[in-house]
C-alpha cells in the first residue's frame, strides 16, 4: 500500500514546496495537485518537480474538458519529463457546474470523453503511430469538413520520459466506474466505507474488469480521509470538520436527483440522512446539515482517533481492496506521516 496526500495550496508555491519536500522526506509516496476553478495544477507540479526527487506527483484532478486530449498529453509528458519519471495522471470528468460555468464549454458525453482522452494520452506516450483518433467526442486530424482540410496526423516531436504514465480515474457513476476498472491503471472513488463500498461497487468493477487489457495489471484503488492521532475535544473537532466537507458533497455538489455522492450515501443505507442533508444543505442551513451526517459513517471514512483506531481503519481499507492511501493530515505533525507511512501493509 502507498501513502498519498493532497496539496493545501493557497498560492504560495515556495511554502507548497516546502511542505512537500518535508513530506517526501517523511516518506509520502504520491502528492496530488487539485484543480477546480482556481490556479492552475501543471504549473504548480512542474514547480514541484524541481524541488522534490523521488515522491510521485500528479494532478488530482484534471478534467477532461477545458484541455484538448493532445493539449493534456503533452501536459503529462512534459511533467514526467521534468520530473525524471515521477508524473501520475488524474483526470475526470468533473461536473456542469465547473465546466460550463466556468470554462464555458458544453458538458456532453462525459464518459466518451474520458475514453478519448485516455486513449489520446496513451498513444501520443507510445509514439507507435502519428496521432490518429476516431473517438467517441474528437477526431484528431480533424476531418476536412469539419476544419481547413489541411490537418494531417502528426507525432509527438520530443521523446516522452516514459512510453506510458499511470492513469488515474475519478468516477462516481456506475457507468464510470466500470470504464475505470476496464481502462485505467487506477480509480480515485470518494465517501469510501471500508465496510460498505466493496458490495456497493463489486458489480460495475466486475462489468470493467471483465473488458480490461491484462497488460495493464491489477486496478489501483486510491481513496481515504482526514488522518490524525487525536482524542477529546481535538477529535471532535476533526470530525466535525469531516462531516462539514461529507455534507457538502453529499447535500451540495448537484441538484436532487442528479448528485452521485448522494446516491452514493443512499446506496451505503443511509437514505434517510442523505435525504435530510440535502434538503438542509440546499435551503442554506449548512451546519444543520453536517449535524446530520451520521456519526458512524464520519468514524468510518476517516482515520481519527488513537494509534491503535488508525491501525484498525488502515487495515479495513486494505482488506476493502485500497492499494493507495490517500489522506488529509489532520495536523502539521510529520512524525504522523512517518509512523502512518510505518503501519501500511507491505
């Protein structure tokens, strides 16, 4: 098992830097770089790459839309090359709300295309052919009633670090979540009950594992939550930060009927909570709704409590198939990421 963690960025990249240096030094495996509708993930990771030497680097996430699949495989190749081989891949494809609202581009066929960018990337890394792709949502060279007619296939013109970077999937939906366990290399799933989400899950990861190329090995399942050796009044205060961040996906992040982390906590048995958040959250009543975020699945998505409380939820999610452990740090404690870094599973 891996640890990873993702980039508190607030728009100082020397301090950015620093506190990943610290963290690789401590022994994180992968830092991840968010990007929604502020600053830019590349440039900050090809900051990064400067300043570090082993720890993985990769955007978390980069969506599929505001980018052209080209346009994003040159960004990965050239992050894997300034970083000597050490770029990991996220993508997604994000939602209306940041798409359309703010990169002002139409949200359509997401899951075609997420295969397009995929297919896209692995190709231009592999430099088999020139760029040819008729896909689902692009047609590169663009056809000549579509353009000038003067598009050709054309080959990617330096030499990529490596003829393939690890490929990670943000999915909610059980549509792409199976395309994930068919053509990724890794999911980046969200809300993950150890105890809940392999039953949730088991029957669209069967339908893509049953397409997927054995030549890309076995599915990396990357997911977690806010980690820190904390009891009393500090715990509570971490959870209840948790549930803040639970009842905004869960009550905020889509309308009714069209909120996947919503029917993912429905699906978990909490339909009369997901329910009640939502109704909460959307008439503004937001601390009421994180109240109503049932503790137990607070307790059960995060690592917070004793040593020995960390131990056990590290075990459940290896047992519930996590490969990569993807943690908040609850506190500026680096010892933490050593000794968590010490308790995953070899």
């Amino acid at each position: 098992m891996q640890l990873a963690s993702m980039l508190e960025y607030a728009g100082d990249p020397r301090k950015a830097a620093a506190q990943v240096t610290e963290r690789e030094a401590a022994g994180i495996d992968i830092v991840w770089v968010s990007e929604a509708y502020g600053y830019d993930a590349p440039t900050m990771l090809g900051y990064l790459a400067g300043q570090t030497r082993t720890v993985q680097l990769g955007p978390g996430i980069l969506n599929v839309y505001s980018r052209t699949p080209a346009a994003i495989a040159q960004t990965v190749a050239g992050l894997d090359n300034v970083s000597g081989g050490r770029a990991i891949l996220g993508i997604g494809a994000s939602g209306p709300q940041v798409i359309e609202g703010f990169h002002g581009v139409s949200y359509r066929n997401p899951l075609g295309k997420v295969r397009d960018v995929v297919a896209t990337v692995r190709q231009v890394l592999r430099r088999e052919a020139p760029l040819e792709l008729d896909g689902a949502t692009v047609t590169i060279p663009l056809p000549p009633e579509q353009g000038t007619g003067l598009g050709k296939p054309l080959k990617l013109i330096n030499h990529p670090e490596r003829p393939a970077v690890p490929i990670y999937l943000a999915s909610l939906g059980p549509k792409s979540i199976a395309m994930a366990a068919e053509i990724a290399d890794g999911w980046l799933p969200a809300l993950w009950i150890p105890e809940l989400a392999p039953a949730v899950y088991s029957e669209s990861l069967s339908v893509g594992r049953a397409q997927r190329d054995p030549v890309l090995g076995e599915l990396d399942i990357a997911c977690g939550g806010i980690v820190a050796i904390a009891e009393g009044e500090e715990r509570e205060r971490l959870l209840w930060k948790a549930r803040q961040q639970v009842a905004l996906y869960v009550g905020g992040m889509g309308a009714r009927g069209k909120n996947f982390y919503n029917d993912v906590f429905v699906k978990y048995g909490y339909g009369d909570a997901a329910r009640t958040i939502q109704d909460l959250y959307l008439a503004g009543r937001k601390d009421e709704a994180a109240a109503a975020v049932p503790a137990e699945a607070v307790e059960r998505l995060h690592l917070v409590g004793s040593e020995s409380f960390i131990k056990e939820r590290i075990a459940a999610f290896n047992e519930s198939g996590v490969s990569v452990l993807n943690v908040y740090l609850g506190q500026p404690d680096l010892d933490l990421v050593t000794k968590v870094k010490s308790w995953l599973p070899a």
